[in-house]
C-alpha cells in the first residue's frame, strides 16, 4: 500500500480467555479490532464486545500507535486457547499494524520493533515482519487436530479411544469388565471417576487429564466410558481396563472451548502414545470394539458420515535421542547391592572427610541435592541461602559449600558413615552411584593401608 506502513508481530496473545470463554469461540483467522478501553487498557473487540485484552507489558507501545491515528488488529493465529503458568488463559494471535507514512508512526513502529526484537533474544518464537504477513503465518500448523475438529459447526461430540480406567486392582474382587455404558462424574474429593455399577463401585480415569475432564463435567458436559476389552496390567500404572471415553453436552461456548483444548491436550500425548485416537462423533459406533483391541492409528472419524476412513492421520511420532553427559547417562543407577542402600562398615565412623573430597562427591551428584542436605541436617534456610549465594554459580559449586557448611557446623558428625547414611535414606538425590561406590572403596582401602 503506497504511502501506509504495516508490520506483523507473531507469537503474542490476549489476555483474559478464562473470563470471555463463556461468550466467545475463537477461530483461526478471525479478526479483531483492538481500541483503547475507559480504563486505559488495550481490548480485543468482536461485534463491540471485548473478548480480550493486550498483554500489560507491551500496552504502553500499542497505546502510543492507536493514539498517533494508527490501526491494530488482532488475528487469531490458532483455534484453541492455552494456559500459561503464570499468565492465565490466552488465545494466540498475530498483531497487524496499519497506518499512514506520518513522522509520529514511523518513529513508534522503529520503537516497537526494537522492544520486539530485544524480547526476541529470551523468546525466539516472537518475530517482528514488515508488511502483512497474517495470511503466510496462518498456513502454519493447519493440520492440527484441535483446529480440524474445531471447523466452524456446531458439533460438540467427539470420542478418545485407547485410555483406561485406573485402580482395577481394587474394584476386580467385585466387578467384571462388560462391554458397557458408565458414566463419569465428581467425587467428594473433587476426582472425576467412573461409575461402573449401582453399588457404587468406581475407577478412576487417569491422573494427567483429571483437571480438564472436571472443568468439562461442572460446566454441564457428560462424559461416558465404554469398556472396550478385559483388565491388563500396566508395568508403571498398575492394573486398568481399556475404555473409549464420549463427551457429549448442549452446545455451548465454555464447552466448545474445552473441547478444543482436551483434543489439543490428547494431540500433545499421541506423540508419546501412538494407541491414542480421536474422533468427532460416537467412535464406539464406527469403531469394532473387541477384548483389548483398540485402533492402533490416529485417524479422526466424521460421524456425519456413513463409511469409516481417515481423514487425516498423524505420521508415527519417532523419539529424537538427545544427546547426553556421561554424567546423565547414569544417574538413577541401581544405588546398591542390598534393597537399594549401601552397606555401612565399622571403619566408616572414622573416616574423615576433608575439602578434597567434597569436590570429588559435588561432581557425583546432580538434581534434587537440596534434599540430601536435608538428610544431612541442615535446615531449609541454610540450603536457600547457598542456592541463591551469587559466589557459587554453578550446581557443583553450590552442592560443594554445602558440604563445607555441613562439616564446618558438625565437625564430629563429618565421617564417612555420615553420608553414607544420608545417600541411602535421599532416593530423590540423583546420584552417579558407580563412582560413588567407587569413591568409597578407595576411602576404606586407604584407611585400611594406614591401619
């Protein structure tokens, strides 16, 4: 556009999805118009509603655009939101700048782009783009599940197959697994569990999804579990029972929120768990459900459809390997040869332990030291303070003057038998156990050579 100004800055959001959740459904390449509200701050508008506002820390910039005569608009980059640990719920989107080639708005854009491009430094994703750029950015991911299923219809039913029901060890005494209907719902003590008779005998759906699958139920969702094969023993999990889960309910905006972010939640996980499947609609109905026999690839199923065929599957998921230390490679060792502890001897109690060594054992041991101070003796303040102790940047430095703080406020407990004694009851403490052994041989060896 000849004699205007227009740039794209991609990876932001608006604020505030957990209170505009109940009146809005973002779509991916919606357009919203962003203005300045009685309160100062910057709001998303759609039909003169706010549906959300501009992050706090960059609203002082776009508040000097808007006020220079400059337009913002907010393009909703996917359609579904996401919860930031620290920021609420959010809806990511793409700022488009537009406006005249006037002094006032080219001196803001190069103030913007600065602030956007030393932000970028800590946040790679955040890119700043001269021109409109909405329409490339928004080719991006459009094979996502959440935005598939989350097309502008009305339909709310969707299924997960290739799930269990947890704590089968409990209720097997009393109950057999039927190909069956039980409905989930909340416990007293807030768990979401499976109903799976009228004598009020439950199980449990797994832990990682309870916090969505409860929002869903207590804003009038229904979800049902249709057992889909006999028990099984988990190696990590213990015994559960093969399921699809079905989430149905009146259509609403909270709920066709939550829907987008369950399916992009179990999107998340198939790349870890290639027996997990979606699909819109009742999948028991399109799907030959059989004694521990689930579909074994991701496709998702249109239940407005007579035929069962993919429409879209995910490529199998391969397991980049990292590359790792030495150091890494072997922590979580088996710690010893007798139930996991390490044998005390009698010349343990009069091996001293000396500055040398404690260098030598702070390159033995990695995560979660804090808790091996702990079982040392030292208090919870003394161990913050060496944490935050700018002297000792680096964990071995900080593991170090731990144990010279230790040895240096118990002087008679400084022996060998000591941390011994302290690594066996420290599971959590990562730990290269071979050299840590190793180490130990030598201390006894040495003794025993002066003796």
């Amino acid at each position: 556009m000849t004699g205007c100004i227009q740039f794209t800055i991609e990876s932001l959001s608006t604020r505030g999805f957990f209170v505009h959740m109940y009146d809005w459904v973002p779509y991916r390449g919606e357009r919203l118009d962003c203005k300045i509200g009685e309160n100062g701050a910057i709001s998303a508008f759609k039909d003169e509603q706010v549906v959300g506002n501009v992050p706090k820390e960059w609203s002082k910039k776009y508040r000097e655009w808007l006020q220079a005569g400059g337009k913002l608009e907010a393009i909703v980059h996917y359609g579904h939101h996401r919860v930031h640990r620290t920021k609420g719920e959010e809806v990511p989107v793409i700022y488009l700048f537009t406006g005249n080639s006037t002094p006032l708005l080219i001196n803001t854009k190069i103030v913007i782009e600065k602030a956007t491009n030393q932000k970028a430094k800590r946040r790679k994703s955040l890119k700043f783009h001269d021109g409109d750029q909405t329409d490339t950015l928004l080719q991006r991911n459009v094979g996502r599940l959440a935005e598939t299923l989350g097309s502008q219809t009305n339909q709310l039913d969707f299924s997960i197959s290739g799930m269990t029901i947890r704590g089968f060890f409990k209720t097997k005494k009393k109950w057999v697994p039927t190909i069956g209907r039980h409905e989930c719902f909340i416990t007293k003590t807030k768990a979401v569990a499976v109903k799976l008779d009228e004598k009020k005998i439950c199980g449990n759906i797994p832990c990682d999804t309870q916090k969505l699958w409860r929002r869903f139920l207590k804003e009038k969702g229904r979800i049902e579990a249709v057992i889909a094969g006999t028990g099984k023993e988990n190696r990590r999990k213990g015994e559960e029972v093969p399921v699809f889960y079905i989430f149905t309910g009146e259509w609403s905006c909270v709920l066709q929120n939550l829907r987008r972010y369950i399916i992009g939640d179990i999107e998340k996980k198939m790349k870890r768990k290639k027996s997990l499947c979606i699909a819109a609609g009742d999948m028991s109905q399109n799907t030959k459900v059989t004694n521990g026999i689930t579909p074994s690839h991701n496709l998702i199923v249109d239940s407005d459809s007579e035929a069962d065929y993919p429409v879209m599957s995910t490529k199998p998921y391969k397991r980049k390997l990292e590359e790792t230390s030495h150091k890494s490679a072997k922590k979580l060792r088996t710690r010893s040869p007798q139930n996991g502890r390490i044998p005390l001897t009698e010349i343990d109690n009069d091996i001293q332990l000396s500055e040398k060594d404690f260098s030598k054992l702070s390159q033995l041991i990695g995560n979660n030291w804090r808790h091996l101070g702990r079982q040392l003796g030292l208090e919870g303040v003394q161990i913050s303070q060496v944490e935050i102790d700018s002297r000792f940047p680096s964990p071995q430095d900080k593991i170090h003057e731990m144990f010279m703080k230790w040895a240096k406020q118990n002087p008679e407990e400084n022996t060998l038998d000591t941390v011994i004694s302290a690594v066996n009851e420290s599971f959590k403490t990562e730990i290269e156990m071979d050299k840590f052994v190793k180490f130990i041989d030598e201390k006894r060896y040495a003794r025993k050579r002066r003796q």
